[in-house]
C-alpha cells in the first residue's frame, strides 16, 4: 500500500507525483498577434486607412489644385513627391487617394463574400440536381475573364463607384462559393446534421447555424483573399479608364493619367502611386497569409 503520510520538510505526501498544470492553448487572435507577418501587415493597413479618413485634414496641398506653372516638378521641398503634368501636388493625391480604394475594395468584397457564402452553402447541403445546375453555372462564368465582365457591366450600366462595388461583388461571388461548396460538403455527412433534422430543425436554420459557424474559418480566408484581388481590381479598372473617374484622386487612375509623361524622365507621377497601390496588395497579402495558416492550423 503506498504511504501518503505528508512529509513537513519536504511538502508534499510522500508516494504522491507532483501535479503539473495544464495551460489552455492560445486562441487565434492570439496566434495571430504573435505573427510578426500579420503585425506588418496590420500597420501598412491602418496608415492607408488613416490616410482615407482623415487624410484631407493633413495633406500638404488640395488634391485638386492645379498649378500649371509648376507642372511635372521634381521631388523638393516643396512637393515632397512631385507635381503632375497638371501641376498638382503627387503627394497629396497619394494621401487622398486611398480613400475610394478603400471604400469600393471592401464593401465589394463583402457583397461577393456575402453571395457567395449563401450560394455555396444550399449547392453544397441542398446538392442533387441544384447543386449540379449550380456548378456548370459557376463554372461557365469562372471561364470568362473577369476583366471582359467588368467591362460589359460598367458599359451597361456606366461607371460609378456603385457599379464598381456591384461588378466586383458579382466577380467574387462564383469563386467564394465555390470554395464555401466544399466545404459545406466535407461536413453534409457528419453526425451532428442527422441529429439537428431529428430534432426538426428546417434546412434554412441547419445552413445558418449548425453548417456555417463550422465553416467561417474558410470564409474568412476567402473574404481576405478576396480583398487583395479587389484592390487590384479597382486600380486595373481605373488605369484602364472604367474605375473612379477624374479628376477625383485614384491611385491607378493617376498612373493612367501621367503614364504618357515617363519616357520623358518624370518618374514620380507614376512610381508614387504605384508603390501604394503595392504596398497595400502586399499588407492584405500578408495579413491573409497569417489568417490562413491559423485558421488551417
């Protein structure tokens, strides 16, 4: 029989193993916060967020002043990226130009993650010949190219940035549901589905509370993923001219603008612009990198 007499010098019985405690692990977000990829990331986000909301208060010129006895001036003191062809003020425009990216970008993600989570959870829970139709549907529009689509219905319907959120939400949303379809499928035939249609529950309330809460994890990935294409997205159409129309400040709309002037040697009207259209792709591409990793893990 062991002896369990408690030892006074030593502390604890004698014959009994120390109990070590056992530490929860970490939640994600806690996770997330020890990515130094994600914390990157995070900070190149808010600049360009603080720059959309309040980045008129702080700009150095108006966005919109022109001085055409100073146009295409180099970088100085003055204007510490330049002046356009129109002689207006590079830096300022870059400040105030996050603003409509970054209010068509993620109001468009947001309707495509919006659609396509709810067309992807009835193909994948519904299936049969609804999800079959579904699919070849998806699959044919997934077969176009999305720029070609986005040209058909901004001509349509005419540029605006109504169109744009429109255009780019309907592009998204056959690619999100796609993926939300899978994996609403990898859980159809889990147990806890037959016992939530025992208990009565109809199809719409096993959608929207059993399946999806299992399946967020891959929306969110979808939802960041997304949000980088978006950016570019806008930025592409408004270099081509369908985007945000001038002479409202847009990154890609000024590389279009003064893309004609860079063989003459006026590199910061365009580098400028471009390298914030970068560094805001490269942030959400960080930020969905950790997300995913996490959220797999």
């Amino acid at each position: 029989m062991t002896d369990t007499t408690v030892n006074p010098i030593s502390g604890p019985p004698v014959g009994t193993a120390a109990v070590v405690p056992v530490q929860a692990p970490p939640a994600r977000w806690q996770l997330l916060l020890r990515r130094p990829t994600f914390l990157n990331g995070v900070a190149i986000l808010a600049f360009w967020i603080v720059c959309a909301v309040f980045g008129g208060s702080f700009a150095p010129h108006s966005p919109l002043a022109q001085d055409l006895l100073a146009t295409n001036a180099a970088p100085s003191g003055a204007h510490w990226f330049g002046t356009d062809q129109l002689g207006r003020d590079v830096l300022s425009r870059v400040i105030t130009g996050a603003r409509d990216i970054l209010y068509v970008a993620p109001l468009a993600t947001l309707l495509g993650t919006v659609l396509g989570t709810a067309l992807g959870l009835v193909m994948g829970y519904l299936g049969g010949a609804f999800d079959l139709i579904a699919s070849r549907l998806v699959e044919a529009v997934l077969a176009l190219p999305a720029v070609i689509i986005a040209f058909l219905f901004i001509v349509a319907l005419g540029p605006s940035t109504l169109t744009l959120i429109l255009v780019i939400g309907l592009i998204f949303t056959p690619l999100i549901a796609r993926t939300v379809r899978a994996a609403v499928l990898a859980e159809r035939d889990l147990d806890y589905l037959p016992a939530a249609r025992l208990l009565g529950e109809g199809p719409a309330w096993i959608m929207a509370r059993e399946i999806l809460p299992n399946v967020l994890p891959a929306v969110l990935v979808e939802f960041t993923v997304r949000l980088g294409y978006a950016i570019f997205t806008v930025a592409t159409l408004s270099f081509l001219g369908f985007g945000i129309q001038p002479p409202t400040p847009d990154w890609g709309a000024d590389i279009y603008a003064n893309y004609a002037v860079l063989p003459a040697g006026y590199w910061w009207d365009t580098l400028f612009p471009a390298l914030a259209i970068a560094s805001l792709v490269t942030a959400v591409n960080l930020v969905t990198d950790s997300v995913e990793q996490v959220a797999n893990g």
